[in-house]
C-alpha cells in the first residue's frame, strides 16, 4: 500500500515538474513554438485585423501644412468574406442599399481571397456619405461592416492633376521594379518593397515623387473579434490599434495655398467646362493655385483611363496656341531692338496678305495707331508687321528668353513668322508659361523659372530637404517694361480687357483669341497681373470650353477675362 501511495505520488510530481519545464519554456525560449509565438497565433486566428489606413503614404501639402488631397480617417464599407454565408446575395443587395455594382464586390472578394486567403477583409467603397452609412447600418448585412479608414483622396481634394494619381502596377512596371530589386519577390530586406496588389504613383507629384512618399507599412490597423470558425462576432465592435509611425514615408510640402486653390477651382467650376487657371506670386515665382479642367475622381480613375481627356493636366501642358497674350514677346523684342518708337504710327486696313496667299485678318480696320493703342485694341496687322520687322531668329531668341520654345528661325518664310508674332502657327504654349511671361514683365524683366514643390518633410515633420527657388535673371530692360505694362493697364482699363479691370486696384493685361483648329474652334485667353502698384499676382486664364461647354465664337475679353477678375478679387480680399 505503501508502495504504491509512493508510486502514485512521484508519478504527481513527475507530471508536475514536467508542466514546470513546459512552462518555463515556454515564457523563456524565443522561437516558432514559444508561448509567445503560440499566443500570437492564437490572436491571429481569432481575430481580423486590417490595415487602418488605405494607403502607406506621405502627405501632399499646402504651404500652411494642409493637406491638398484631404486625406483623413472616414467611414468605409468593408467586407469580412469569411462571415458572408453568401457573397453573391450580399453583393446584389449591397447594389440594392449603396449602389455598388454586384460585379465589383464579387471580383474584389474573390481577388482578395485568391490573393491572401478569405479571411482577409476587403475595402469595398471608401468615403461614405451620412445617408450610406445609415442605410447599411440598417441592413446589419452579415460580414459587413461599416469601419473608419484613413483615406488619402477625400471629397474635398483639390489640385488633383498637379498632385495626380495612384494605379494598378502595370506590367511593365513590374518588370522595371523586379529589375531594381524593389518587389516582395526580388527583396526580402527592403521596407518599401512592392506587391502586385500594391498601388503606385503613375502622374503628377503621386508618380514624379513615389520614392519619397512611399512608405513601409500601416501607422494604425483596425481589429475585429472572431469566434472558432473564424466568423466576426456580431456586437463586439472593433477596436484600433495604434501603431508606430512609419519612419519610410515622407511628406511633400507644395507652394500651394489651398485657400486660394479653393477660390479658383470654385471659380472654375461656375465658369468654363474645359481649361485652366494659374496664379504665380510674382515675388517669388511660386505657384500659388493651378487648376484644370476637366476634373477627375482621384478615387475611380479607371473610370477615366478611356475617357476624353479629363486626366490631362492643361496647366504645363505646353500645346495650345495662345493668341493675343503673346504678343508681349513680339512687342518686347522690337523695343529691346531700337526697331521702333513708341510713338511711331502704323496703318491697319483690317487684313495683311502675303505672297503665298496666306492672308491674317484683325476684327476690323482700326486705322492709325501707334504700338500702345495696338495692345489696347490687339491689332494683328501691326504685330504681324513688327514680327517681320523682328525676323524670325530674333523673335525665336527672345521667345527663349521669356520661356518659350518656338519653331521658327532665320529661314522660316514670312507667313509663319507673321503668325507666330501674333501667338499662332509656330507657337504652342502652356498656361503656366503664359502666366510667367506676365510675371516678368510685372518683376520690371527679371525672369525665373516658377516653383511648385518646396520641400521635403520626414515622418516626424523635420524638413530634410529644400528646393530653393532660381535666382532671378534680367533678360529685358526695364524701360521695355515700363512701357508694356502702361500699355497692358490701359488694355485693361479702357480696351478689349474691361472686364479684368479691379476697381481700386488695377489691372495690366492682355486679352488673346486663338484658332485652335480648322473647325472654327477657339480657345480664349486672359493673362496679366494685379494690383499695378507693387504686383502681387500673375493670372493667367485660358478656355477651350465655356459653360455651357461652347468652344467657337469665345473672346477672351469676354470669356476669360471676368474668370481673372474673379479669381484676382477673391484671393486679394483674404489679405484684407
């Protein structure tokens, strides 16, 4: 009896110290069986956890540290597939509540769940309205959930071609990546390293700057509670998890001023379908605001990869004719040259015929006029007249000086030197080259190149690197520009500019109309600055489209014109 009492006993204690030694290894031994690796798993397993933000990225921002594509954390329509009984019935009546296409969650699940198994969670819709968020709530659709995201473009974004775009990785991007060693495949030690499923920037800032914005992984992540089958609990709620920030990605920090980007795509929104808008501080030659038209959602840009051309930045695009408010380059060489007085007379009968038969029309004959009145009432003849007493060489040289790249030269014939000089055949322009022009003359000839991107921050908000604007350069004199801007004040004030003119203010400008095609379309032109005593702002205005979506019989001074006065006062009354 004895015996076996003992027996019993150091059996208890073998079993005993066996569980000792277990559970000393397990809170001592660091490895894939530890107590904290088993517990992990555990947690895992009995959770769903998704990353709290859309994207990995660094912000794009204003010169006051705003966000341009007013990122922050909203509501967003998330499925759990592995809690959906069925993901075909709960897609068509999710079509039915919010609108989303059955098709698009039956392939997003599906290519999630073929990607990283079925229980990772799926973004379905992101930046939900009030009344979305209600009718799902309502609902309670099993394996839905309604969670806040961080996302990156909010329905108040602003700037959208000059910040651009995220995409699908295309395959040659893929290959390229791969090459580099930046993908999950080719790189097992990089942070940033890309996965097929990933997004990357492909225009505007999103793409030209990837590299900086690109971060290493999510700063927050959202955690739900499952039950042994992996099925969310209802009623738990959902829980998020603070992380550690993300020391990979950087933030860009523009020379926009959101609150003047807002007044002029506001402007814009009222005024023209099809166009572009762009504000220069004429100091310092940052852009302030630039704005195109046609928009975009940043948000469903497959929407628009077949579409017209609402993806195309018209603000750098340097393809357009630019009519009238070239002939500033034309009027500042001649002058530069000694080829003219100011006070010299020229005889406009309304239209100059060359040898080729081309002939160049003005609105109507406007007599004797010197170079002042021509500006005031934009007579082409007199301009085709300076340009061919300039000569192409020349012309060409003073256009690069000013910015512009034109396709005319020594041996051009005197036909395409005549319409260059008034902004047409030869020459193609962008509206920020347009509003820079303008801000040379305002700076009394100084030229600089104008900035857009002014620095760059670290995760912690420290600056690591500026882009310093470019010295000024004077490349015409200042006389010259005396001389044109009196002309451009009194264009604006009394001739085909009107409707630009700030009362108490001033405004120098120029007006242009530009053939843009051989089916009488037109684009309509407005650039100058204000006020005339110590110029602060350079605007440039041009539209393909009023409206009403009209693009023959546009005027600049009619057209484009009221769209500077508006933009001008609105932003020049915030510092009142």
């Amino acid at each position: 009896m004895n015996k076996r009492i003992v027996y019993i006993l150091g059996m208890v204690w073998a079993l005993f110290f066996i569980v000792i030694v277990r559970m000393a290894y397990l809170q001592l031994y660091e490895g894939h069986n530890s107590g904290s690796a088993l517990a992990a798993r555990a947690l895992r397993y009995r959770t769903q956890a998704m990353p709290g933000e859309e994207y990995y990225r660094g912000e794009i921002l204003d010169c006051n540290l705003v966000s341009l594509t007013d990122s922050g954390i909203r509501p967003a329509l998330v499925a759990f597939p592995s809690s959906i009984k069925s993901v075909g019935d709960t897609a068509r009546e999710l079509e039915k509540s919010v609108g989303i296409a059955t098709s698009h969650t039956e392939a997003a699940i599906k290519r999630a769940q073929d990607t990283f198994g079925s229980r990772s969670p799926v973004v379905l819709k992101t930046n939900l309205t009030p009344e979305e968020v209600e009718k799902i709530t309502a609902a309670q659709f099993e394996g839905i959930a309604v969670l806040p995201l961080k996302t990156r473009y909010g329905p108040a974004a602003l700037a959208s071609h000059l910040v651009g775009y995220l995409n699908k990785i295309s395959e040659q991007q893929w290959q390229d990546l791969t090459k580099k060693r930046k993908t999950a495949d080719s790189s097992s030690n990089l942070p940033t390293a890309y996965r097929l499923t990933d997004r990357i920037g492909v225009a505007g800032l999103e793409g030209k700057y990837e590299e900086v914005l690109r971060g290493s992984g999510p700063e927050m992540k959202i955690v739900g509670i499952a039950d042994a089958n992996g099925r969310l609990l209802q009623g738990l709620g959902y829980k998020i998890q603070e992380g550690t920030a993300d020391p990979w990605r950087n933030h860009l920090v523009l020379t926009i001023d959101r609150r003047y980007q807002e007044i002029v795509e506001r402007v814009m929104d009222r005024s023209l379908v099809r166009g572009a808008v762009v504000v220069l501080d004429i100091a310092s030659g940052d852009v302030l605001a630039a704005a195109s038209r046609p928009n975009f959602d940043q948000n469903q840009v497959g929407n628009y990869l077949k579409g017209r051309d609402e993806l195309i930045d018209r603000t750098e695009r340097v393809a357009f004719y630019p009519g009238s408010v070239f002939k500033m380059v034309t009027a500042a060489g001649v002058l530069e040259e000694g080829l003219l007085q100011p006070d010299e007379v020229f005889e406009c009968t309304g239209t100059h015929d060359f040898a080729d038969g081309t002939r160049i029309r003005c609105l109507g004959p406007h007599g004797r006029v010197d170079l002042k009145e021509a500006i005031c009432k934009s007579c082409n003849t007199t301009f085709v007249g300076l340009g061919l007493r300039l000569g192409g060489a020349k012309l060409a040289e003073y256009a690069s000086k000013l910015g512009f790249t034109v396709n005319i030269n020594s041996q051009s014939p005197p036909a395409l030197v005549g319409n260059a000089s008034i902004g047409q055949q030869g020459v193609l322009v962008s509206p920020l080259q347009i509003a820079n022009l303008y801000a040379t003359i305002a700076r009394g000839g100084y030229y600089r190149p104008w900035r857009v991107v002014s620095e760059i921050r670290n995760y912690q908000g420290e600056v690591i690197h500026q882009f310093p604007g470019s010295p000024p350069l004077q490349v015409i004199s200042k006389k010259t520009c005396d001389f044109l801007v009196d002309a451009l004040a009194a264009a604006a004030e009394s001739g085909s500019g009107r409707p630009a003119w700030l009362e108490g203010k001033g405004t120098a400008g120029k007006t242009g109309t530009a053939q843009a095609n051989d089916s009488q379309k037109v684009i309509a032109w407005f650039a100058g600055f204000t006020p005339l005593d110590n110029p602060r702002l350079a605007i440039a205005v041009m539209v393909e489209e009023n409206a009403v979506g009209t693009s023959t019989g546009l005027r600049g001074g009619e057209t484009a014109a009221p769209v500077f006065k508006e933009v001008a006062e609105g932003i020049l009354s915030l510092a009142e």
